[in-house]
C-alpha cells in the first residue's frame, strides 16, 4: 500500500496522554475540551469521542451545528456539550431536545431560548435548558456587560421560575493581554457570580480560563477550565516546547517527495506534495523547513500543490516528507511553524484543508 | 439551522459573466478549468455543476480523491489529475473515469497498465515539477500509440485557474474578472463601550472614544488570517473598516463609532470593490500574498451557497 501523498496524522494515544497530563495540572477544577472549527482542524467527533474514552465531561462546542452532530454521534446525556456563540435568529428547539448546555449571553437570546422551551414544554421527554450565563469581563465580544447583568440574571431566573429553563454556570473569556488584566476579568467574574447568586440564580460551575491562562495559573481555574490548543499539544505561550509542559504534538503533516531538480549552483530541489491548497501557509517559504529521513529541508516556496524545498542530502523521490509533528522524525513543531511564520500552532492545525485526509492511530 | 452563520455565497452571474470574458478574450477556446483545492476554496458542489452549464469541457484537479468527487458532479466532462505518488498502481482511474498528466516514462506505463482511457503528457520546461523531456517525450508518445492510449500534449490542453473565479496567483483579476466569492456574516451582537477599551485578545487595539463595538461571527477557523486584525478591511452597507484588534478564531470585532446597524446585517469580509466591499486581492496585498491563497486557504466551515445563475 502506497503513504498518500498528504495526510495529517492523528495519534489518539497522543491526545489521551495530553488529557490526562491537563485533568491533573488543573484538578480540582474540571477539564472541558474545546472542539471548536473541527478540534482545531483534528477532527471534531473522533476527538470528542477519544476524549470521553479519555475520562472528559464537558465538552466545548462553540456552536449548535456542531453540538448537535456531536450529540448524533452517539456522545450522550453523561457527557455536557456547552454551545455559546449563535447567529441572529437561532431557533433553539432541537439544541433543547438534544440536552445541549446553552451559553446566554443577552436578554434576545434568553428570550429565543424561553420561547423554544415553552414549544416543547409538556412535550415527551422534556427537560430545560442548563443555561451558563455569560459576563463580559474585558473582551468585549460577547458577554453581558455589568450594566447588563443584573437584568440578565433576573430574567434567567424568571424563567427558570416558570419552569423552562435552569441556572447553573456563570462565565467568561479572558483576553490574556497581560495578568494583570487577567487578574481584573477574574474579580469581574467572582463579582458577577456574586450578583448572580444574589438575585436567585443558581451557580454550581464558574469557568472563566482556556489553555493559556489555565495551566499558568491556579486562581483563574476556579471550577472548570476550557482548553483546546493543550489538548492537541500546542502550548499556548512563548518560551516552551510542548514536551516542557508535559505535552505532545497531536497532529503530524506528512507528504511525499514527488520529484527533484538540480536547483541553482549546484543545490538540488525538492518536490513535496502539500500546497497551499492543503492549507500550508505560503509565508511558511523561507522560514519553515520540511523533515526527510531525520533531516530538515527548508521550505523555499509553497505552490496550490506542492512545495518546494532545498534539499540538503540525498533523498529518493517517493520518500515521506514530515511537514510538522512531533518531533520524532527530526521534523518541526506546529508549535514552531506557527512562531516562524507569524502565528499561531493554533491556526496552522485549524486550516489544514478538507481535502487532507485524516488518519487516526488509535490509543491502546 | 434556520438562520445563516457564516456563507462563503457563489455569484453565478459573476461566474457566467468571466466564462463569457474568457471566450472573448481566447476567441472561443474551449473551456478546461482547474478546479483543484476545492475550485480555489470557492466549493466544488457549488461550482462544478455550475460551469459544467456554462459549457465547460474538461475540469484539471491535482489527486484522485479530487477526481472522484469532480466525476460525481460531473458526468459528462473530461476529469484530468496531475499530482500521483510516484508508486500509484492508478487502480482508481477506471472508476473515476479520470485521465492522469503523466511526468516520466514510468509513470505513463503504470498508468497504460492500468488501463487509463487517456493521457495528458507534461512537457519539461526547465523549472518546476520535472516532465517529460523531449526524447522521453517521443518514446511515450510511440508506446501510447502502439497501445492505442490517446495522448495529448499539456501544451496543447490550455487550462483557466484561479482568474476564472475572479482571483489570480499573479495580481488582481479585476476588472478583467469579476470575484465570484463573497465571505460574509451576519452581524452577531452590539455593545457600547467607554473610551480606552481593550478589544480582543491581547488587547492590540483600543477604543478612541466611546463607541460601539460589533461582533461579527468569522476567524482564523474560518479562514480569516488572524494576522488581519488591524490591517484588513470588512464592509457593511458598502462601507469598509479596519478590522479591530485580533482575528480570533471564531471571531473578530468592528469599531462602529455611532454607526447602528441591526444585528443581522450582512458584514462582508471579502467580495467586489464595485459594491464597497473588501476583496481577496486586497487582503492579499495587506498581508504579503496573492488572492488566490486568501480564498483557497477557507476552511470548510463557513457553507458555500450558489446565487443567482440559471434556476
């Protein structure tokens, strides 16, 4: 069987490692794995399915289309699945039927969610909503601002008064512009819930750190922290390799040297076939190198699809090229990929195209 | 879901018009398009059908999962594939119906051998993915024709990319071709805010004054650079703004001032500069690149939807 001539290979043993480093580092608090935009480009459902194998409860969605598939591929009622982001308009009944916790983050959203639960209210199996309602606490996204809170809160338990809806998590997003700003959305936060509490609402789960601030920092942990980026061993700050923070790399990009050509004064060059319509940023040329039997080739420029590279050994055409992975095959991180050409591990895994299959070695 | 999220919206009307450019430009040669990379990020369900309406007569992708879900759209048509592992037994071709560009004699006889109804044969030229050279060339041609394997020279196959959906790898496409994508959200959720605020993460851009701040439903998992933050523009109702501090990766916000658009309206990201909106080739300038990257680098997430066209 000939390797294919891209393929992103996904180490399920890998993520279940991660996991079980990051329920440790941030224990007692509970660990949510975020699987927003396909778990980061990883895959969301066999992810979220490896991370409940994994021991995980929560999971982050981000939104419903993606809380619902996960919930019809057979994620059930012990695990939570938290959506918060939704467009104008959204009909909540299906997300509601489904057991999805629903992040409220204004009085028009609250009021959507309301008037699809009084739909299905005496309906068959009718529960309502686990609401986690949402302070803005410096990131001015979403998120109720303080003025806005105490309205907000009164009106969730309102509802939850007349039975269609429940109280139960307040939060937020962190800016991780600085700790001391860090510190402020913190006491935002504990004020909110405080208010919150005050005015009748139930609080049983805060959550207000990701992957950054939630393995740095005990006191932002409080009951849950959300991680996404960790989970695939991508650290999320600078000056650390992911095995320093007791992670490995989830994701390995791997190609095939598809021909040669005697390059300028007496180099040679390489063709590798992954392009930029694989997703490989084109900024990656001149900065990022590509991993050959144990050698690293640099990236001297990305067509739609394939690269070119200079190549520094001998190498035979056919031959695996390593875009980025662990590390194991003398290859680069993503995490290092990311920092070489501007940005994020984080943004490189998310637009690896569709069109690169994804193989998953399974965890023993 | 009721209400859109996120839509990549295909203007077929734009796409019949730069198929009708391309015929007067080349005084009606026939139409082969490279639709690789999922037609350049704009959507092969979308497109496909579309130009397969328009006439076209072969569609150019790089691998054989490409061929097979181009062959699947398009029944008709020629399907040719130029990127094989340099061990492809080519077992796929008879199903996709698909017609490889071959680099090597090699390559050419693990094809003939599997039984390819057709080859494409690549000349080398120097630089670039090796083909054929001249001598190889002429031993290929004589063996296709001994076992009676059309083959035709990749000189003599001119194919149209990127420009025909109104974005190039060398400069603007405009105005000779119009842009056929538009990258747009509805506009998610409006908050009034004091002077001095921080806005997204890292909090790389501040509030001037007190103003209100949009939330617009498009990232980096979306395909939006999260370098664009603070350098590239979005539009509403025709009129452009910086993008705010960073591009998240679900997200990234507007300064409005005292603008108040209902939430709901249409913030467009990229399209045509004759409606005021950004497009592909200017972010491609803000950030180093060319438009061709900036729409074939969106994910899958946001959905494509074809507009306008024949019903």
């Amino acid at each position: 069987m000939s390797a294919p001539l891209v393929e992103a290979v996904i180490d399920l043993a890998a993520l279940d490692a991660n996991l079980a480093h990051l329920q440790h580092a941030v224990a007692p608090a509970e660990l949510m794995v975020v699987v927003k935009a396909d778990a980061y480009g990883h895959g969301r459902v066999p992810v979220a399915r490896q991370a409940v194998t994994s021991g995980i409860r929560s999971i982050g969605a981000l939104d419903l289309d993606t809380a619902l598939e996960l919930r019809a591929s057979g994620i059930g009622a012990e695990v939570s699945v938290l959506a918060w982001l939704y467009p104008p308009g959204q009909d909540f009944t299906e997300a509601i039927a489904a057991g999805i916790d629903l992040a409220v983050s204004s009085l028009g959203e609250l009021q959507a969610i309301e008037d699809a639960a009084r739909r299905l209210d005496g309906t068959a199996g009718f529960a309502a909503p686990r609401l986690h309602l949402k302070l803005d606490t410096g990131l001015h996204r979403n998120g109720a601002t303080a003025a806005e809170w105490p309205a907000l809160v009164a009106a969730a338990v309102a509802a939850e008064g007349a039975g269609l809806v429940r109280t139960h998590a307040v939060w937020s997003h962190i800016a991780e512009a600085s700790d001391d700003e860090d510190t402020l959305a913190l006491e935002r936060l504990l004020a909110g819930v405080e208010v919150a509490r005050g005015l009748g609402a139930t609080v049983a789960v805060r959550h207000l750190a990701a992957s950054s601030a939630g393995l740095r920092r005990e006191d932002v942990r409080l009951d849950l922290v959300r991680m996404g980026g960790h989970c695939w061993g991508i650290p999320s700050f600078d000056g650390v390799t992911p095995a320093d923070i007791g992670l490995t790399p989830v994701m390995t990009l791997r190609a095939r040297l598809i021909g040669t050509r005697p390059g300028p004064d007496g180099t040679t060059l390489g063709f590798v076939s992954a392009g930029y319509g694989d997703g490989v940023p084109r900024n990656t040329a001149g900065t990022c190198t590509v991993a050959i039997r144990g050698a690293q080739h640099p990236v001297l420029a990305v067509e739609r699809d394939h690269l070119v590279i200079a190549l520094a050994s001998a190498a035979r055409v056919g031959e695996v090229a390593v875009l980025f992975g662990t590390g194991a095959e003398g290859e680069q991180t993503v995490r290092q990929w990311g920092d070489l050409s501007g940005t994020l591990g984080d943004e490189i895994t998310t637009r690896i195209a569709a069109r690169v299959p994804r193989r998953y070695v399974a965890a023993q | 879901m009721s209400a859109p999220f996120r839509e990549v919206e295909i203007d077929l009307d734009a796409l019949a018009a730069n198929v009708a450019r391309f015929a007067e430009l080349t005084e009606g040669a026939p139409l082969f398009v490279e639709v690789g990379a999922d037609a350049w990020g704009h959507g092969l369900a979308v497109v496909v059908p579309a130009l397969a309406g328009l006439g076209a007569q072969a569609f150019v992708v790089a691998r054989a999962d490409e061929a097979r879900a181009v062959r699947a759209l398009a029944p008709e048509q020629l399907v040719v594939t130029t990127q094989h592992a340099p061990d492809d037994d080519f077992a796929w071709a008879g199903e996709a119906d698909a017609v490889p560009m071959v680099r090597s004699i090699d390559e050419f006889r693990r094809a003939a051998e599997a039984g390819v109804q057709g080859v494409v044969l690549a000349e080398d030229t120097g630089e670039g993915l090796p083909g054929l050279s001249a001598e190889d060339l002429a031993a290929v041609m004589a063996e296709a024709d001994a076992r009676g394997i059309p083959a035709m020279l990749d000189s003599a196959f001119p194919v149209v990319g990127a420009e025909l959906f109104g974005v190039s790898e060398f400069g603007d496409a405009a105005p000779e071709f119009e842009p056929v994508l538009r990258l747009w959200a509805p506009l998610a959720a409006l908050k009034r805010v004091g002077a001095g605020e921080g806005v997204s993460y890292g909090y790389t851009y501040r509030t001037a004054a007190e103003t209100t701040l949009a939330l617009v439903t498009l990232g980096y998992g979306d395909g939006v650079s999260r370098v664009a933050g603070n350098v590239v523009r979005a539009s509403i109702d025709g009129v452009a703004r910086t993008i705010a501090g960073r591009v998240a990766m679900d997200a990234f916000m507007l300064d409005l001032g005292d603008e108040a658009p209902a939430l709901g309206t249409p913030v467009t990201v990229l399209g045509d500069a004759r409606r005021g909106e950004p497009t592909a080739h200017e972010h491609a300038e803000a950030l180093g690149t060319h438009g061709a990257e900036i729409t074939t680098r969106l994910t899958a997430r946001p959905r494509r939807a074809g507009k306008g066209g024949r019903a």
